[in-house]
C-alpha cells in the first residue's frame, strides 16, 4: 500500500504531491531509525522500553483492510 501511493504522488507530479511524498518518506525513515536503534539495543543486551507514538484519525465506517 505504501509503495502504491508514492507511486500515485510521483504520477501526479504537482509540488503538493511532491512534498506530501517527502513528508512520508521522512517519516518512514524515522520509523526504520527507532527500529535500528531498537536491535541494537536488544543485541547488546540493554533494556529498551521507549513508547514512540504515532498519530491516529479514526475514520467512522472505514475499514483496515479487505475482509
């Protein structure tokens, strides 16, 4: 689904499309940074209990995926 939808922005080639592709990619580099960060942790043996939070909208009626 991720890769979909960069590929949709890319295909729109507007300055929006182009920004809101930056923003996700800026944000999924920073997911797979925590996670980088959280094996090491776990390999050399310290304890890693940090919450990361991640911001939700709750869509009435939507679903999460295909039944």
């Amino acid at each position: 689904m991720f890769i979909r939808t960069i590929y949709i922005l890319v295909k729109l080639e507007t300055k929006a499309s182009f920004i809101l592709m930056i923003r996700i990619l800026v944000r999924l580099l920073s997911w797979l940074n925590r996670i980088v960060r959280w094996v090491n942790n776990v390999r050399q043996g310290k304890e890693d209990t940090r919450q990361t939070r991640i911001d939700a909208e709750f869509v009435e009626g939507g679903t999460v995926g295909p039944a």
